[in-house]
C-alpha cells in the first residue's frame, strides 16, 4: 500500500462529471508486421495480459481515506480483470478520419471507474478510409488517470505495452503477483494521524527553502531583469465547459520543423511547435472575430524529476507561462517573439525554481480541494474570474526507432488530455520515428468544428515553413467553418494514396 502524492490526488479531487481528468492518446499500428498479416484481439489481450508486471499502474486502484481527512493510498486489486480495462469496437462504413476522431473524442469523454484500477485501452478496427494509412491498420484508445501519471511517467506504459522488435517477447516477472486486502478503516485513521503530525514540519521546510528565491524574483521583476509572460486575455475557450469533446489533429516530419527552428538562432524544436500553434489559434479566433489584442498565454508542464525518479509513477511536474504572440500575423516575426518570450519564461521560472511549486502542492488540503474543485464548477466561477491561462501546451518527446506491439509495427500516435472550467483546449505534443503530431482536446460547445481548426494547423505549419525556409505556400487556404478534412499525412511515404479495405482483426 502508498499513499499518492498530493499532486496526485488533486487530479482526483479537481474531477467533476463535466471534466474527467485522464490522459491519452490514439495509437495506430499496422498489422501487415504481423505474423500471417492478421492479429486476433485475443492475442493483443494476452499479449498485455503478461505484461502487467511491467508497469505497476495496471493493476493497482485508489483506496479513500474516510471524510478525505487524507490523500488516497494505491493497494494491488484483488478483482483486478484484465478484460474490463481492454475493449474491442469498430468503425461504421466507411471508416474515415472524421468517424475516428469523432469515436475517440466519445471514448476521452467518459470518465474511468475509480473502484478500479484507472486505465483502459479499446482497439478501433474498421479504419478502412483513412488516406495515407497502411491496409489492415487499427487503432488503440488509451485512456490512463492523470493521478497514476504524468507525461514522462507515461513512458512507463509506453516500453511496457511495446516492443524495439515485431518477434519479441516480454520479460517475465521475477516473483508472482501478489493482491491486496483492503485497509480497514483503523488502518487509515491511523496512518492519518500520523501524516498530519508531520506536515507542519514539512512546511517550515519548504517555506525555508523558498523564501531566498522569492525574493530574488521579488528584486528581479521590480528592476525589470525578470518579466512575466503578460496579461491573459479572455477567449472562448476560457469559461465553463460541457461534457462533450472533439478530437483532432496533424502529422508533420520532424526534419522540417527542426529546419525551421535554424531561423533563430537558439530557437529550439518546442519553440516552433509553439508558433505553430500561436498561428493556428489567431487563425481561428480571427475567423470568428474574436481575436483579443494581447497575446493568448500558454501553459507549458516541466518536468521535475530527479535522475533517481525517472521511473516513478505518478506526477513530478512544474510548469512556465508562455506568450504564444497570438497579437503577431507575421510566422516569422512570431517565431522570434516566441523565441524571447520562452527564454524571459525560463529565466523566471528559474529563479523561481521549477520544484518549488511543486513542493508547495504537497500541501493541498484534502478535505477541502474536492469541494472547491465542485464550487467552481457548480458556480460557474470560470466565467467570472480572469483566466490564469488560455491553453496548454504540452510535448512529450518519444521513441525515434520503430516500436511494436504484439508484432504490430506503431505508425503514429496522437496525444488526448482533460481540459477544465477555464481552459477548453489543450495540445499535447509527441514526436515518434522522425514524425511531429500536434493535436488538440477542446469542448464541443467551444469548437464545434475540430476539422476547420486542424486546417488551421496545417496552414500555421506552411506558412511558418515558407517563412523559415523559402517553401511555396500551397495556394489553397482555410476559410471559416468547417472544411472537409483529407486525413493524416502517410508515416513513411511523401506520396499519398487511397488504401484498400483494411482487414478485419479476427475475434
């Protein structure tokens, strides 16, 4: 049995029914690696099925200490039945991109079941006209809790689920499984006990810690050496959310984007993608007439982890303010304000210190975030208060070798992640074998026409290339509303064709 983070439990306490608080992604593989070309689902079933051991998040589930007078602990289910956490479904005909990101966009919506452990995977077939897939491919949904892990801590599941060879097979456990009772209720009263005995002392520690960088900051931004990223303009995107979702986004190699960042000097990989978003969200706020005069503000996660933590489950995570200069219609001038702004945010956040924060929220109350958390959203109060943010914005770098899945070859994934009251949309980043996906989760009532703002991506990248690189600007761009959208650009072909009917995965 251990007790979870603060950190941690808040992504537990900030859940409400209209913001389940997981993360994600779509995975797609190509079973033609596959021996005989076709994979069973019983086989991706068993195949994870010895493989739990590898990942210590698969089976264990949230414990609740009674009145929350604590955080939660994890315990090894004893019920813990692989078969409820992977499921199996299929696209309608024609099975296009569209029905595929409007199916995920569904599946993100739902919130886990928190008597069990927090995570399920469902395997997509039917993806038989998706322009630029390979025949017989299929998609995973992964849904995992954002209290079980962060980004990096994903990792985890990533290298647990895949293999670097298409014939390999896992390592076995090195001792049986073992599951646990559940504490009764004396158990966590007293360990209970116990942890509030410590937590002053604790906090005299943090706060000692601390005040030293405070106040350099203090000094810092008086005399103008530190800045902050800006005022935070109000957006759609920044007030109550709905349950409902859409899903969405672009494929691009990252050989291009890493040529582009050689403009600016210094200018890194996570810098473009930013621009790049910049540009499609001006796109986008413009076509509605609603493009504030300041920059839009994003929030970028850190990572916090010590090279001892590297593969500890849970959150270690900070985070920096950025100006993503949505007030700039210029790619290339908008690249360089970037550039600025992200390195004024790292020298804040520095002085800071990045860990900082997260000491702090080791110290969240945990009788009261719950409430909080459901007074702020039953009270409307996003729609009241300044926003602290307008997005996030979040990469994840991966794997740049090929990887594998119960023989089946991954040929792209794109991120899924909770968006809250305040903060309608988010895009996770994540680099795989020489490609760059930006994709994106937002409230339906907020973007009701996902396809028109993956356009807008697609166009922020090529005017940014054009900018950056002196390529041709294609002719055609996104006009307002919704835009039939061709698909996700092919993995390891520049040339684009119809796919033939892909095969069905066998029961």
């Amino acid at each position: 049995m251990e007790q979870l983070s603060a950190m941690d439990a808040s992504f537990l306490y900030f859940e409400t029914a209209n913001a389940p608080m997981h993360i994600g992604g779509l995975t797609i593989y190509d079973q033609s690696t596959v021996e005989g070309g076709v994979l069973g689902f019983k086989r991706i079933l068993e195949n994870y099925e010895t493989r739990l051991h590898l990942a210590r998040s698969f089976r264990q589930r949230v414990v609740r200490v009674p009145m929350s007078l604590d955080h939660p602990y994890w315990i090894e289910d004893p019920n813990f039945d692989i078969e409820f956490h992977v499921r199996h479904i299929a696209l309608p005909k024609p099975g296009n991109w569209r029905q595929l990101c409007i199916q995920v966009a569904r599946l993100h919506a739902r919130a886990l079941d928190t008597s069990r452990p927090l995570w399920e995977f469902t395997v997509i077939e039917g993806l038989d006209q998706v322009e630029g897939l390979p025949p017989g491919s299929f998609g995973i949904m992964s849904k995992i809790h954002h209290a079980a892990i962060d980004g990096v801590s994903g990792a985890e599941i990533v290298a647990a689920i895949h293999d670097v060879a298409p014939d390999a097979t896992p390592v076995p456990p090195e001792k049986p499984w073992v599951p646990e009772r559940d504490p009764n209720v004396l158990e966590l009263l007293s360990r209970t006990y116990v942890n509030n005995l410590r937590q002053p002392f604790k906090l005299a520690g943090v706060v000692a810690s601390s005040v030293p960088a405070l106040a350099k900051v203090g000094i810092g931004l008086t005399a103008g050496k530190l800045k902050t990223a800006g005022p935070v303009p109000r957006t759609r995107f920044n007030t109550a959310i709905s349950p409902h979702r859409v899903f969405d986004g672009r494929s691009f190699p990252l050989s291009e984007i890493r040529a582009m960042k050689s403009a600016v000097d210094g200018a890194t990989v996570n810098d473009v993608i930013v621009t790049i978003v910049g540009g499609a969200m001006r796109k986008y706020l413009e076509s509605k007439n609603e493009l504030p005069k300041d920059s839009l503000i994003a929030m970028a996660p850190i990572s916090v982890r010590a090279d001892d933590k590297k593969k500890a489950a849970g959150n270690l995570v900070s985070g920096m303010m950025l100006a993503i200069r949505t007030d700039i219609a210029d790619p290339a001038e908008r690249l360089t304000a970037v550039f600025q702004s992200t390195k004024s945010s790292k020298e804040l956040t520095n002085a800071i210190g990045a860990k900082t924060l997260s000491d702090y929220s080791q110290f969240i109350p945990s009788t009261l975030s719950g409430l909080a958390a459901r007074l702020y959203s039953n009270l409307g109060i996003a729609n009241r208060i300044k926003p602290f943010f307008n997005t996030v914005i979040t990469n994840v770098p991966g794997p740049q070798i090929p990887l594998y899945m119960t023989g089946a070859r991954m040929v792209t994934h794109f991120g899924l992640a909770p968006i809250l009251d305040g903060m309608g949309i988010i895009h996770p980043i994540f680099s795989y074998c020489g490609q760059i996906t930006v994709s994106f989760t937002a409230c339906r009532e907020m973007m009701p026409d996902p396809d028109f703002y993956a356009e807008c991506i697609q166009s922020s990248f090529e005017e940014l290339k054009a900018a950056t690189t002196g390529a041709e600007v294609p002719s055609v761009k996104p006009a307002a509303g919704p835009r039939k959208k061709a698909g996700i650009r092919k993995q390891a072909s520049a040339v684009r064709k119809k796919v033939k009917p892909a095969a069905q995965l066998t029961a």
